[in-house]
C-alpha cells in the first residue's frame, strides 16, 4: 500500500502544460448520475441526486486541476460515491462497481488516511440507504436494462487506467531507482578511492555527522614520531626506478598496516619518510598515546627486520629504520584554503622529532625526555646522549628505548646478525612448530659447511703462511 502511494501522480516544473487528473472516479459518477436521470426520466429522486452529485463533482473537476492529490478531496470523491450507492439501496451491479472505484482510491491514498477513508465511505453510505428508504424511493430500477452494464464497463475502464497509471509509475521509478543506485556506486567507488589520501580519523567523522569542514585548529598535546630509512639515498642512486618504488611501497605498506593496528594519524609520507602522531582527533590520554607511539615504533622496527632479510636476497644490503619521537604542544587541524584543506600539524615539537630521528643511528628508536617520562615504566630505555640539535639553542637530552623482548628478562624472539658472507635472521615469532626439525637440519648443514671451510682455510693456511 505504501508503495502504490509513493507511485501517485506529482505536478512538477517538468510536466507544466501537461494535462493531469487525479480522480477518474468523477467522470463515472457524473456519468451514473446522469444516465439514471435519463434512465428514469429524470424522475425527483434521480434529478435531485443528479444536482447532489454534479456541482461538487464539476467543482472538483476545476479545482484539481494540474493539482496534487489530497486528503480532502479523495474524501470527497469518496463521499460522492458513497451517496450513490446509497441511494440506489445498495444495488447489486452499480454498488459493486462504484464500491471497486472507492476501494481504488483508499488503496492509493496515504496509508494513515485508509481507516478514515474506509469509515467515512460506510457511514456515508448507510446513511443515505436509510434516506432512501425512509423517501420510500421506488422509482429507479437499477437491476436491470443496459443502464449497470454501462457503469460497470465505464468502471472497469477507470480501474484500468489506475492501473496503466500504477505500472508506468513503477517502471519509472524502477528506471530511477536504477540510476540512482549507479550514480551511489559511482560515488561510493570514488569515495573508497578518496578516502585512501586522507586518514580514516579523519574523514570517519566528516561522514558520520556530515559536519561542515572549514580551515581550522587548535593547541593540543601530541605524540609524534618522524621515520626514515637509513641508506636509502645511497641505494637509490644504485637502483633502476622500478626496484626502487618496489621497496619503498612494500615499505610503507607494511608501516601502514601497523600504524593502523595502533590508531596513528598517518600525517604524511615524505620520501622514504613518514610522520604519524598519536592524540587528535582522537585521544588515550597523553600517556597511553605516549605509549602507543612507543609500541608502534618497536612493531615497526621489528617488521624491517623481516623487510631487511627479504632485501638481502634480493641483493639490496645495508637499510635500516630510523625512528624520532618526542611529546608536546603543537597545533594540529585543517590548514590551507576554502579549495584546498590539509590535515596536518605544526610546532617546535614537529621539529623537534625530525631533528632526534636524524640523530638516530640505524635501527635505533631514539625519544625526548618529555616521551621518556611517560614509557620509562614500561619499556626499557638506555641515555643515548645530550644532543646539539638544529634549531635549537640548548642541547636536548634523548634515550633509545631497548627491544623489549631482548631486555625483558626473556629470551628474544629475534636473532638478526650479519657479517661479510654471513646473514642470520631467525623471527621466531612467525615458526611454525612442524618446522622446527627442518631449521635444525638446516643449521646443522651450515655448521658441517662451515667446519669443511675452516679446514681448508687451515691447510691453506699452513702452506703458503697466509
């Protein structure tokens, strides 16, 4: 029922000039009451009902005109209706067939209006019965002759149209409803590409709340860290351009996903660079951010590990990662122009994370003291120094925070170590139980090599003294 009403006819700016009515019904009842006048020789009763129903019918025919359907006026129609099949005493052909139109329009009205609709249709209706009878109105015989075949075939003909009416409705809105669902993939497709250029606390709540976005910020207290990777200069000058971007997006792929696991803002990505920063829009607490930036700047260190190995065989030797991390004020929010908005952050302590991760010597995760005051009781730290850093005018005090599970008091999950000839990664983490027998084999070939070896550089050795 809901969705035959949302299929009812609407006058637009489209279809000004176009002919548009609403209630055939009025045409059949104008119709009923004139042929029973001429039926009945325009005895009193019929011409009495012929002037009840004709000058309200007439009026609606004008007034509604290139005008929407409404509440009022389907009463009306209804009303009329009723009072014919009243005052033909419920007769059998034409009471059915006006009883069809009436049931037509409750059916395509509001559906809040169907009871009230249906109510007034049968009080009406009972009401001019009894008129009828209590006039004692014998004289139209509407059982019989050509008069019900003629408004039964008129009605029929107006159902008909209601119904060409509903159809052409429905495959118009099913045209509609397909073009709107493209034009949605459409825009969902582009806003899944968007959304990759700008981090998800970001847009998350533009499009959650569909808040207004303007050029603004505010001072707020931040964990930030700034990454590189060391020696990537050097071998970007050794590197054909495709080796290159292969590295660096398999690079920041990875750093991506656990930057992600973690809950940074991923600010931007600057060469082989990358800055993120943990307590906007979104934040734990100075703390539990503090914390947060740590344990990623370790999953992050750990993962290159893993990187360098897979490097190695492909013959790229030496890259490390290199991390900056301090805790501060800085200003963060959207910076740029109405046309152009980049969410980002500024201040001395932006600076300030940029200066220590360029302190850090490879590998190493090196923090402020305002970070360490934070971490220190959960993470292991070692003083690196006072360092003498640009821009700033005294010398700034940093730790580098140790591997938590190699200062744990627990065996490490890692060995990594590499000499000339010699790479030995093991992540212990990522074995697998079933696999253990194998590594041993494998180990135990490499320890019989490396016995055969040393004897030949032995004999070698005693021969020539060198």
């Amino acid at each position: 029922m809901a969705f035959l009403h949302t299929l009812r006819p609407k006058i637009s700016s489209e279809n000004i000039g176009v002919y548009r009515f609403d209630y055939p019904e009025v045409f059949v009842l104008i119709l009923t009451v004139i042929l029973l006048a001429l039926y009945s020789e325009f005895s009193p009763t019929s011409t009495a009902l012929l002037i009840v129903v004709c000058l309200p019918s007439l009026m609606i025919l004008i007034y509604n005109y290139r005008r929407r359907t409404s509440f009022w006026t389907s009463n009306i129609v209804i009303i009329l209706l009723s009072v014919v099949i009243g005052s033909l005493q419920f007769c059998t052909v034409m009471s059915f067939s006006l009883a069809s139109l009436i049931g037509i329009r409750i059916i395509i009205s509001s559906s809040e209006n169907h009871l009230k609709l249906l109510t007034v249709s049968m009080v009406t209706a009972v009401v001019f019965y009894y008129v009828s009878v209590l006039l004692n109105s014998t004289d139209i015989d509407c059982n019989e002759g050509w008069l019900p075949a003629t408004v039964l075939l008129a009605t029929i003909i107006v159902i008909m149209c209601h119904f060409r009416h509903v159809y052409h409705g429905y495959i118009s809105y099913e045209v509609r409803a397909q073009q709107a669902a493209g034009r949605l993939n459409t825009m969902v497709s582009v806003i899944n590409k968007l959304t990759r250029f700008i981090p998800p606390q970001i847009w998350e709540p533009i499009v959650r709340a569909d808040s207004p976005v303007s050029v603004s910020n505010k001072r707020a207290k931040l964990t930030i860290m700034f990454s590189d990777i060391v020696g990537f200069t050097e071998l970007s000058d050794s590197l054909s351009a495709d080796n290159l971007a292969d590295i660096l997006n398999t690079y920041m792929h990875c750093m991506t996903i656990i930057a992600n696991k973690h809950g940074a803002v991923i600010d931007k990505f600057i060469g082989d660079g990358m800055v993120c920063f943990f307590g906007e829009p979104d934040s734990r607490g100075a703390r539990q951010d503090a914390l947060d930036c740590v344990a990623m700047a370790i999953d992050m260190r750990r993962e290159m590990r893993t990187l360098r190995q897979k490097w190695r065989l492909m013959g790229f030797e030496g890259l490390y990662l290199r991390i900056g991390i301090t805790t501060g004020y800085c200003h963060v929010g959207n910076f740029g122009s109405n046309s152009r908005l980049s969410y980002t952050l500024i201040g001395k302590e932006a600076n300030l994370a940029a200066r220590l991760e360029a302190a850090a010597s490879k590998g190493d995760v090196l923090i402020s003291e305002s970070t360490y005051d934070y971490i220190c009781h959960d993470y292991e730290c070692e003083y690196a120094g006072a360092y003498q850093l640009k821009g700033f005018d005294g010398k700034v005090s940093a730790w580098q925070v140790l591997d938590p599970d190699a200062n744990k008091g627990r065996l490490s999950k890692w060995v990594d170590h590499t000499l000339p000839g010699f790479n030995l990664h093991l992540n212990f983490k990522d074995m697998k139980s079933g696999d253990y027998q194998e590594i041993r084999e494998g180990l135990n070939f490499a320890l019989e090599r490396i016995e055969q070896e040393k004897k030949i550089a032995d004999l070698e050795f005693n021969k020539t003294g060198k």
